[in-house]
C-alpha cells in the first residue's frame, strides 16, 4: 500500500494564520547569525559511504523555502529554514563550524600546527566530509586533538571520520571528554539502546518523504546520518570547573554542568578568543528535559545553576557564544541576555511546575495550564522546537513524583489492549466508536479524536476504517505541530497506519560502543536478554578471567536473573572463559559456542553445553516493533 497525503483543514489552516499573527516574525536577526561567516558550501551535499549508500543528503531539505505552506506550523518552517543552512562558517578567527552535515554541528578549532575537532558529528561519513570541506579552505591540517562535550552519539560517533586509534593510542591525538563519559555513552546507547533506537525512528521521522508533507526537521537539527557510528575512548578527562588545558597552542577553560543535557557534560571556553562553546546547554530551542526517544529525566534545577555560572565565569569576558547546535550569538550583551533568557526558562519550568505540584495539581494539569512570561514567550530560542513546555513539565512531574498521580483510580488500569476492548464495549460497538472519533475529528478536536480512534485501533487493530481515521487525524496534529519532534512522531504514527511497520535505519549500540563497556556492563547488558519465565528453573555458572587486568568474576543464573560477582565463589563454574578484557566483548557481539569464542580469543574450558543453554534464553530486543499499533 502506498501511503497518500492529506491537505490541512480547515482547522490547522486557521491556527497557523494565528500563529503568524502572534509571534515576531519581523525579527530576521536570527537569519543573520545564521548566515554570518559563511565561507563555502558542500554541492552537492549527498554523503555516501564506503558502499556507495546515501547516508546523509540535506539537499533534500531544499524545499524549504519562501513562505510557510499550510501543512506546516510557520514557527516550525523558520526554524527548519535556519537550521537546514549548511557549509562551512567562521565562528571568530580561527574557529569554524561545520553546519548541516548531520543533526549537530562540528567545530574546529584551530592550533598551531593542526586543528581540534570538537563534537564529531553522528558518523565517520558525515564527520570525514565536514573535514574534507574545512580542510579545502583552510588547508590540510592534520587533527591534534579532539573534544566531546557529553555522551550523546550525535557529539562523538562520527570521531574515526577525524581520527584513527593509531593516532590517539601513539598520544600524536588526546581525546578530551567530561569524567563519566566512557560509561555513560555505552550504558545509554546499551541497557535500553534497541527501544531508544527505534523511538528515534519516529523522533527524527526515518520513514517520512521529505517535503511540506512529511520531514522538514527535527528542532535541533534535520535528521540524523545513517553510517557508521564509532568510538575512541577518552585519554584526558575533565574532572572539575576551572581545569585548564593546552593542546596544541589552543587554551582551554572548562566548566563542569553534569546533570543537565547529559549526564556527564562540560562547557569549554576558548579565552585567547573569547569565545564559549555552550555544549548543548544554550541552543535556539527550549530542550528535551525528558527526550521522547527515552532517557533518564534531567535536571532543569542543575541546568539553571550551571548556566548561572557560566555567566558569573565568562560574561564579563566573552564576545560569542556557540553550541553544537544551532548558530551562534555574538556581542558581549546579545551573548549575556541569550544565556540569561535560556537560564530563566529552565528556572521558571522547574520552579513553577514544583510550586503547583505542591498545590495538588498532576503533570497533565500543569502542561495544559502554564504560560511562559511573555519575555521568553516571545524568544525564538525558547520556542519549543525540540523540547516543550508540554512534555517538559510532565518530565519534572516525573523526576520528582514518578509515574503515580496519586488517583487510585490510575494505580492498576488496564493495558491499552484490554482497555481498548472495553471502551469500544461500552461506547456501543465498533461501528459507534468510530462514528464518535469521526464526530471529533470533523469538528477538529483532534487530541480527543486520536484518544478514542486508538482505542479502537488497539481493540481491533485490523480495523482498516479506524486505522485510516486515525492516520488522518495523527496527520493533522503533526501538521499543526510547533514541536519538530512532535510532527515527525505524528506523522510517523500516521505512516506506521497507512504503510505498515517502518525499520530503524540507525542503531546506537555499534561495535566500537559495545566494546567500551566495561565488564560490568557488558554483563548487565547479557542479562537484560535473559527470557525470565524460561529461565525459572535453569541453572548454570561461568567463571571469567581476565588476565590482562588479573580479575575474576562469577556468572550465574538465580530465580531466572543473571547475576554476577567479582568476589571469590565457592566451588567450581560448569565453565570457564579466559580471555582478556578486550576481547571480553565477543560474548555480545559474536557466536555463544566454544567454537565462537575460540575465534575470538576466548579459552573456553568445562561443560561447553552451557553455552548453549544460555544462548537460548536469550531474547534481543525488537528494533522495529510496532508503536501506533498493538
């Protein structure tokens, strides 16, 4: 079935004529930061990799152009043309950026003999012509170090398109990243990477044709690449606010913010420039508190705090700001109001959606309630293009109070199967509901409109005339959506109905991520596959030797967990594996037989038939399962 495009109602039609009406649209200031030190662009800007595959192409955004069309929010087609700017840009004298080669941006920082790289792109491809491109007008200098703000793929994958393990193992290339980096990279891209991954698909619309219809851009950036993701693990961390380092003639100042956009993130400032790199701390969009992809809930308490500091640190000082996102701020007083507006809105989210937890209400009541002040409301950097005043108050709801309302009402419901089922029961059939949702949808409340649809969807999800009204009304959310995020999940909600199950063309969890685990990790990582209930009455045990690092740990199935202990056991192990910590990842990546393992320089010695048995009660994660649909 190929999928079909519907024209905006009515409805979506009147609201973004008032969203035109509302916001400051005459304020271009934006465009000229954007355009600002434009040196070249890459044409065309199609990225291949080895096999000749397109991996990235923001030629394809070229649509974006002129006025907003009525299938898109305008506020939304502003930022989609800003950000859809690509080439290579002078920050200041001696430091450029890479723009639209990926959903960030690579900055180069300029030494005496080379350049730094920091926050190589997403993947090798993408990240090796940003080089190839800076390297045309600036000449072949090599990379003498490299830089990674925090733990996101999107600001180290792209490091051996830069760099090899060869430069950075003979100490020609330091690798400088926040203390915590290594750990918190793998565990997140990991522990849940798979459900992450294929959320991601539908947070950067992976399945959605490019055009006024479909994808214009995701807020933060366009799109992510699709090659290959890389890693090379830090040799220099940065451990404190205040520590100074010097790599190749450039100086560096660094400011601890962990907590905030990553668990593990630092702020450098560059003073014989006068020029900070804000991490992804200070961008042109309100952020994600809770990404929709999945991650643990940040902290905008700490995100204030630290962006505080950084002003109290550098305001006096500095002349322009820039972050891995978006394009930069100049003017010692445009740089200060910038961070000072981007602090306030973390601030007043946090402190306002507290106050009236406090005063009884629940995350949904707050998101449906608050309002910006007008100064920040009226401030395209705090317009919600990645993140939302809507789900990032929910996200503080949830940091501080869970998942629970406290409406025991809401303490044991049913599952959206079984309470699907009931409610087509008690509206009156299949027939009725769906007379009801369409009832919605043509007045063009469409938020109720979805509810009901998608509960007859998930009670009879071979229902064709219910998936096709809900398609049509996803459609229409996404196309009113502010939010790039929201649009693309809309939309790719509506693709899923039309078209059926869509893949996961980027997965986070790559060789070299997995083989930064630690043993630990790489441990917990096997057992979150572990199929319980057919592993209630198993029982095996595994000693692992590592020789290179002289410890030992015991593996064993309990109650069908894998648990596992570095403290020495009683009795023997039905089997043992040597091997060195290096190799340790094959038991991840490759075979579970003694003949695998051998080929991976594991020693297997005992009862090879554990092997085996473990092996089958493993169940991977699905990266393509279903989202809209049971």
């Amino acid at each position: 079935m190929t999928s079909h495009h519907n024209s905006a109602s009515s409805f979506i039609v009147d609201q973004q004529r008032r969203v035109l009406d509302a916001l400051p649209f005459a304020d271009k200031q934006d465009f000229d930061d954007a355009e600002r030190g434009f040196i070249a662009a890459r044409t065309p800007n199609a990225i291949q990799d080895a096999d000749g595959a397109v991996i990235w192409d923001n030629d394809t955004y070229d649509f974006i152009t002129g006025d907003a069309p009525e299938t898109v929010n305008p506020s939304l087609w502003r930022q989609s043309k800003l950000v859809a700017k690509q080439g290579l840009f002078e920050v200041v004298e001696g430091i450029y950026q890479i723009r639209g080669f990926d959903l960030s941006n690579m900055t180069l920082i300029e030494g005496e003999a080379g350049v730094l790289v920091l926050d190589p792109l997403v993947t090798e491809e993408a990240a090796a012509a940003g080089l190839a491109l800076y390297r045309e007008h600036r000449g072949d200098r090599p990379v003498t170090g490299v830089l990674y703000t925090h733990p996101h793929v999107d600001h180290f994958g792209g490091v051996k398109g830069v760099a090899t393990q060869e430069d950075v193992d003979a100490g020609r290339v330091p690798v400088i990243a926040p203390e915590g980096f290594t750990e918190h990279a793998a565990s997140e891209n990991v522990y849940a990477g798979t459900a992450m991954a294929r959320r991601s698909a539908y947070m950067f619309g992976a399945a959605l044709p490019r055009g006024v219809q479909g994808a214009v851009g995701a807020g933060l950036g366009q799109t992510v690449s699709t090659g290959n993701i890389t890693l090379i693990a830090p040799t220099l961390d940065i451990t404190h606010t205040g520590q100074e380092e010097v790599v190749d003639g450039v100086r560096m100042v660094f400011q601890m913010a962990p907590e905030t956009e990553a668990p593990a993130e630092f702020l450098v400032y560059f003073p014989d420039h006068k020029a900070l790199c804000a991490a992804e701390d200070a961008t042109h969009t309100l952020h994600n508190l809770l990404t929709l992809r999945g991650a643990l809930v940040r902290n905008p308490h700490a995100w204030t705090h630290y962006l505080t500091e950084t002003i109290d640190l550098f305001g006096g000082d500095l002349e322009v700001v820039f972050a891995s996102h978006h394009w930069p701020t100049w003017g010692r007083e445009r740089v200060v109001t910038f961070l000072s507006q981007q602090r306030d809105l973390y601030a007043y989210l946090h402190d306002q959606t507290l106050r009236l937890i406090n005063q009884g209400w629940t995350g949904i009541e707050i998101a449906e309630h608050l309002q910006l002040p007008p100064a920040l409301e009226n401030s395209w950097h705090a317009r919600g293009y990645y993140g939302s005043v809507s789900h990032d108050i929910k996200a503080i709801y949830q940091r501080y109070m869970g998942w629970f309302d406290g409406n025991p009402a809401h303490l044991w419901q049913h599952p959206p199967v079984e309470q699907g089922k009931r409610y087509v029961e008690f509206g009156g059939g299949a027939d009725a509901v769906l007379e009801k949702a369409q009832s919605a949808f043509d007045s063009g409340d469409y938020r109720w409109a979805a509810e009901i649809a998608s509960h007859l969807v998930f009670a009879q999800p071979d229902n064709q005339a219910a998936r096709d009204l809900l398609a049509d009304i996803l459609e229409q959310l996404g196309y009113g959506s502010e939010n790039g995020i929201w649009r693309n999940f809309f939309l790719s909600g509506t693709t899923e109905l039309r078209d059926g199950q869509f893949g996961t063309p980027t997965v986070s969890a790559s060789a070299d991520v997995i083989s930064a685990l630690t043993p630990e990790m790489l441990f917990d990582a096997i057992a979150i596959q572990i199929d319980g209930p057919r592993a209630w009455d198993e029982k095996l045990s595994i000693e692992i030797v590592l020789t290179d690092v002289d410890k030992r740990y015991r593996l064993w199935l309990s109650n069908g967990a894998l648990i596992y202990s570095a403290a020495p056991q009683a009795g023997d192990a039905d089997i043992t594996l040597t091997t060195t910590k290096r190799s340790l990842p094959a038991l991840a990546t490759g075979a579970l037989t003694a003949e695998g393992l051998a080929g991976a320089g594991i020693e297997v010695a005992g009862d090879p038939t554990v092997l085996g048995r473990l092996a089958a009660l493993l169940s991977p994660g699905d990266k393509d399962f279903a989202i809209v649909t049971p």
